[in-house]
C-alpha cells in the first residue's frame, strides 16, 4: 500500500457542489472543498477488488444484513470501550453513555450507524479498514477459490465489507482518545481509499460513525419502519441500547395549550361557544420533531438464572420471539456445559400453527440461534429434527465457529452436540408434563370422591398435557417413525384409545397395568373410527375373552407402532392379520383340530373357487390373491371374515395408500398382501353350505353364496372391491327370490293406461266442478 499525491474526487460530494447551502452527513461544501485539498489517497492490494465482488456477489444471499455486520462491530468497539474504562476510570470523560444510533437522510440518500465506543486513529483507518489483507484476505480468497468452507469472521474482518452491498460509497468519521484529531475514511470500492482530517473538528467526542451512500435499489432502507424492524431482527438482545431516529408530528401550540388548565372554571355552554370560534379562527398547525426510539428494549432473559427471571417475563419473552398472542404452555431454561457451552430457552406452544404439518419436509426449526445476542439464523435445520419443529425458542453460544456470512454453520461434530442436547432437553419437558398428568390422576384416585358437579367440572378440564397431545400428537407420532435414537423414549409419551379406555386416550404403560397375566402381546387393530372398529368381526374373541386392544383411528398409528414392534418386551400384534395366537386349554385344541378336519372339504372347495374368482373370474383385474381358506379362531356371531398375511398392508393402510395421488400400483399390490379368509364353523349359514357341498360341489347355490360371502367379508373387514358389480348383481338375484319374483325374468315395458279412460276421468271431474259451482250459486240467492 503507498500513499498518492493525486486527490481522489468525491464524486456524490461533486454532484451537490453547486448547492452551496448542500450538508451531506454532516459536510457543507466548504467542508468538503477543504477535504478534497487535504486528502491523501490509498490503494488496496490487488486481492481486494476480488474480495470485494465475492461479498458483493456471492458471499451473502440476503442484502440485508449489512445491518446485522455493521452493528455487530459498533457493538464490539462499544465493549472496548467498556473495557478500558473499567481499567481507566477517566477513559470515558463527559460522554459515558456507551450506545448505538441509527439514523438516515431521505435527501442526502445516505444511512448512518454512530457508536460511542473506542473509535479509530488515522493509522487505525488505514490498517483496519485499508489494508483488509493484514486480516487474512489471501487465505480466505485462496479457500473460497478451493472450495473450503470459510472460517470465523473475525479471522478475516470482512463483516464491514458488507455495507457495499448496499452502497456506492461509504464515509467512516472515528476519533479515538489516542488521537486529538478526528479523522474520514472514504472508499467506493474502486481498489482505492481516502483518508484525511475532519476539518469539523472534533465532533464526535469519542466513537465511530459509518455513513453508506445508497445505491438507488437500496433506498428501501430511507424507511424509518424498515430500520427499526431490522435493528430489532438481528440485534434486539444485544447488551447496549440501540437507537433509530425517528420522526413525529406534533401540534404546533401544544405547550399554549396546556395553559388552558389553569383557567376558571366555565359553564358547558360558554365552553362549547368559545372552542367554537377557536375553530373559526385558525386550525392548529403541527411541526414535526424527530426523536431517538430504542429498539432492544427485550432484554436476553437466557443470560440470568433461571431463578431471577419471572414467570411473567418468560411469557413476554415468548411472545416477543414467537409473534403469538397466547402465554407458552410449559418451558425449560438451562445452561449447556462440556464440549461446548451455550444457552438456550425451548418453549412449548399452546397451540399449533395451522399449516404445521403443511410441508412438512421442508419445513425447519423455529429456534433462533444467536452468537453473543446476534442473530445468525432466525430459522436453522440442524438445531432440531423435523417433527420437533413446533418448538420456539433461542440458543446462544460464544464459541460457535461461523462461516464468513454468518448464514450457515459449519457441518461438524459441534453442531451435532448442540443438536443432540437440544433433542434430549425437548424430550425432558414433554415427559415431565406426561409425568405429571399420571401423578394427578393417581392422586384424584386416592381421594374420596365429592360432589357430582364438581366432579363433571374437573373432567371438562384438560391438563397441561393432554393439551399439548391434542394440538401435536401427529409430530410425536412421525418422530417415532423417523428417531431410532430416541423411539423408546418418544414411545412413553404416545397415548391411544382402547377397547376398554371409554373413548379416553391411555398410555403403553397403563395398557401394560391392565393386560391380563398370561397375555404375551399388545394388540391393536386400525381403522376410520372407533364404533367402526368395535362392530369389526375381528375384535370379536377378544371382547369375549376381555382383552383389551389398541383401537388406531390416525393415519400415523399403525406405522408409527410397526416402527416400535415391541414395548418392554411385549410384541405389537395386529388382529387384523393372519396367525393370531390367544391362549387356549388343551380341551380346545383338540376339539379345533377335529372341526378342522370336518371343514376340510369346504375350506379346500372354497379355496379352488375363489381361486378362480380372482385369477380367471369376476376379480381377475382386482389384483385380490387369496392365500388360503381356513377355519378361524377369533370369530364369535359373524360367519367370515377377510385378513392379510403378516407383513402385507392391512385394509387401513391399502386405503390411505391408495389415495395417494403418486402411487405405485405395482408396488401397492405387492404390499397388499395375499389373503387369508377365515370362516366360522359354528355359523349356520357356513355349516349349511358344508353339507351342500358334500352332496354337490357344483352345486350353483352354494357357488352364489360362497363368492357373496367373501366379497361382503372383504367389505366389512375394510378392504375395497374394484368391481362392486358382481356383488350387486348377486345381492339384486337373492332379493327377487326372497319376494317371490324370477331373478331370470325378462324385463317387460310397463302397460299405459289407454286414452279413453283417461277422457272418462277427465269428464267425471268436470261435473263434479259444475256441481259444486251450482252449489255456490244456490247458497248465494238464498243469502
């Protein structure tokens, strides 16, 4: 780097040159003239230009956070300040309000950031600012140019780079406490810089102001709402207040106004008549002031203890971060200690959003994670898991190691822990909220009941987590389908209806308590509803033995429980599928092996006809193999019923399958398994179509009832038909015989009545209007 004797000409000062009253931040054109005169000018290494259309081009993705970087330093040259003062107590002399300003000029297109913190001397401008290689340029350039991920920002320093985003020129005045002058900083990022002495003077006092020059597609950032909403996005929990420059009307003779409060008393109507013709006179004018509004004011509650910060203010907090208008249901506030240290509040919503599960694949985390109180992500996908995304919340760390942007961490061990400690404190909460819902209800048992009304008022009342299962039990369902690290414990909190449980939601651990001693699974059965699946003939034995069964009525039950498979060592089984097994004495058994033998004509004659029924017959095209027929043992009143081998889809599942809109047919009819169709021994109409078959196998009746017996067993068990037609056309044949009618008969066109009758009726009702009319008539001479 070498100092020239060619000034460099301002170009945004030169266009205002010949307004002579002219002030851009701060200069008048005197200013500026003398500056120009003075100014010693600077080169930037070759590496620059290169750095300079990484940052511009490439490096970040949002534009906006210029804001963030320039805060970010402010904020850093703010803590030096801190810092020396505490060494030197005179450091900070008159001005000891160590804070941030914001303003901008809609005339002058310039935005401005002012700290009070250390500031620069000129050979501080020079090097820090001038010679961005002395940070590490040609290492970062060289590694962006390999293709490695960058490292920390403050190993390069190019954070303040970020303000060309948005500029065509920057202006940075500083004056520090080693330096008695004040010194301005100017570059284009043309490869060249200017410094030269305030010719102001010392108008700062202490501290650094950087002054961007928009470009003409950043004048979005002139807007008072939009600074305030920035401000507040990335630095809303930074320690020192920040204040953004605003402006408001007020009434010009406000203070005369305020007089009027001393004067006597009036009447209403002497009142009335002079505002009147205050009125009349003049109409009050208004002026507009500009006052400094602080935008931090929520203060980063997760630095203090958690003893000293109040329910209220947890409450506070989550609203301001979340933007919702309900109190948290529950929270966890803890510090992070060991390979990394961080701090973090997680909180539970009460409700959840409406689209939440809306795509939910692409969906990321809501927790925002911080470095030192600046945010780096307001959304990240690494913090937590897909189906913990309804959780809100903040994570700040000193140590996390950035890329250059600060908008991607870095893929390493690091962040994995953050993760994993993140999963694991979420997890915590939801099971102490479990935990203390059982312990209620075990101390609502052990005491004495009261009065009925109060008793019907504590049942309308839903505790905290049984909430909080209404509003997100799909996402704990699909983390048990998606965490095998954590399955087992996201399995505790899972709570489903019974057979037995009144329509009220039970956990795996109370179905445990209530099994039966010598019972060896879980079962469980799916469907649309539950009064569906209490009339299914597959729950039928276990009502009767009293065994109670998992009723799955959500599309995410029956695949999260197939993920689980077992539960403290209980198998899943479902009742709905081939080879259930129930405990039996040794008299049943050898009295089900007889009927075995007895129905072993009709179960292999049935087996041959539907067979045929769907490779060759009606069904062929309905993709419905059937395995087998056999005799059942969990059948009580119905005469057969349809279920699938063990590891095909159950009725259930084929439907939510086939209403996919991308569906495989191919693939969904290997899925769907080969069926088994169970009949009844001891049904009448199963044992009388036994002795048909005995005389006839080709008996045509027994045909007809053994192909609408299996079609309507398929119904009830839940299974769709493709080809309801021969169904139908069998159920339409048994109702003509049942009436009395040929089901054979040819369709005959009904007979109309012929013409003259329908001439005679007509007559016959026009008399009998002229009788009535003559009536009438007769009742009116006689009046």
């Amino acid at each position: 780097m070498r100092a020239l004797s060619v000034p460099w000409l301002l170009t945004a000062w030169w266009a205002l040159a010949d307004q002579p009253d002219a002030v851009v931040d701060g200069f008048t054109t005197e200013d500026r003239e003398k500056m120009t005169e003075s100014s010693e000018k600077h080169e930037f290494q070759a590496e620059v230009n290169r750095l300079m259309d990484i940052i511009i081009n490439s490096l970040y993705t949002d534009k906006q956070v210029f804001v963030r970087e320039l805060i970010s330093n402010a904020a850093d040259a703010l803590e030096k300040a801190r810092f020396m003062s505490v060494q030197d107590e005179a450091f900070l002399g008159d001005n000891k309000d160590l804070e941030i300003k914001v303003e901008y000029d809609d005339e002058g297109k310039t935005l401005s950031i002012v700290d009070s913190g250390i500031g620069m001397t000129k050979a501080d401008l020079i090097n820090n600012l001038g010679t961005v290689a002395k940070s590490g340029t040609t290492n970062f350039l060289e590694a962006i140019q390999d293709g490695a991920d960058a490292n920390l920002i403050g190993q390069f320093g190019v954070g303040f780079y970020a303000a060309f985003l948005v500029a065509d020129k920057v202006t940075v005045t500083s004056k520090c406490n080693d330096d008695p002058k004040q010194h301005v900083w100017e570059s284009s990022a043309d490869a060249s810089f200017t410094v030269t002495e305030d010719p102001r003077g010392n108008t700062l006092g202490r501290g650094t102001r950087v002054t961007l020059h928009l470009k003409e597609d950043a004048h979005e950032f002139l807007s008072e709402d939009k600074l305030k909403e920035l401000t507040k996005k990335y630095s809303q929990f930074m320690q020192f207040p920040i204040y953004v420059k605003t402006k408001k009307e007020i009434e010009a003779d406000a203070e005369e106004d305020d007089d009027d409060d001393d004067d006597e008393e009036k009447d209403d109507a002497e009142v009335k008549e002079e505002d009147e013709e205050k009125k009349e006179e003049k109409q009050p004018g208004k002026k507009t002031v500009h006052e400094w509004e602080q935008v931090n004011t929520q203060k980063a509650i997760w630095l203090r203890q958690k003893e000293d910060v109040k329910e209220e203010e947890y409450n506070e907090f989550y609203k301001a971060i979340s933007k919702d208008y309900l109190d948290p249901l529950s929270y966890t506030h803890f510090n992070a200690e060991g390979e990394i240290e961080f701090k973090s509040i997680l909180f539970l919503p009460k409700k959840a959003p409406f689209d939440m599960m809306d795509n939910y694949w692409t969906k990321k985390s809501e927790v925002k994670l911080y470095v030192r109180r600046v945010l780096v992500a307001e959304k990240f996908e690494e913090l937590l898991p897909r189906y913990l995304n309804f959780v809100r919340g903040v994570v700040d760390s000193d140590d996390l190691p950035l890329n250059v942007s600060r908008e991607q961490l870095q893929q390493n061990k690091i962040m994995k822990v953050i993760s994993k400690k993140l999963v694991r404190k979420t997890l915590e909460l939801l099971k102490k909220l479990a935990k203390d819902e059982s312990s209620e209800e075990e101390d609502e048992e052990g005491e004495e009941k009261e009065a009925s009304t109060e008793e019907d008022k504590k049942d309308d009342e839903e505790t905290p987590w049984q909430k909080f299962y209404k509003e997100f039990a799909k996402n704990l369902k699909m983390g048990c389908y998606e965490d095998d690290s954590n399955r087992s414990k996201i399995s505790k909190l899972l709570r489903f209806a019974t057979t037995k449980s009144d329509g009220k939601e039970i956990s795996l651990d109370q179905y445990l308590d209530n099994m039966k001693d010598n019972q060896e699974s879980i079962y469980y059965m799916a469907g649309e509803s539950k009064e569906v699946l209490e009339k299914s003939p597959s729950l039928q034995i276990f009502q009767k033995k009293g065994i109670e069964v998992l009723t799955l009525t959500d599309h995410l039950d029956e695949s999260c429980i197939q993920k689980l498979a077992d539960y403290e060592g209980k198998k899943f089984v479902s009742i709905q599928k081939a080879d259930i097994k129930l405990e039996e004495t040794e008299e049943e058994k050898k009295r089900f092996e007889k009927i075995k033998d007895m129905y072993k004509p009709l179960t292999d004659w049935w087996k041959e006809k539907l067979t045929d029924l769907t490779e060759k017959g009606a069904l062929k095209d309905s993709g419905v193999k059937v395995e087998s027929v056999q005799l059942s043992k969990r059948l009580v009143d119905s005469p057969c019923v349809v279920v699938t081998s063990q590891f095909g889809y159950s009725a259930h599942q084929e439907k939510i399958m086939r209403a996919q809109a991308f569906q495989n047919k191919d693939q969904l009819n290997m899925m769907a398994g080969r069926k088994t169709l169970e009949i009844n021994p001891n049904h009448p109409v199963v044992h009388d179509l036994l002795e048909k078959i005995k005389q006839d196998k080709e008996n045509s009746q027994a045909v007809d009832t053994a192909t609408v017996l299996f079609q309507t067993a398929m119904i009830e068990s839940g299974y769709d038909i493709s080809d309801p037609s021969v169904l139908v056309k069998k159920v339409y044949a048994m109702m003509s015989k049942e009436i009395g009618v040929d089901p054979n008969a040819p369709m005959k066109e009904i007979e109309v009545p012929e013409e003259e009758e329908e001439a005679e009726d007509t007559a016959d009702a026009e008399d009998e209007d002229d009788a009535d009319e003559t009536e009438s008539d007769s009742k009116k001479e006689e009046l």
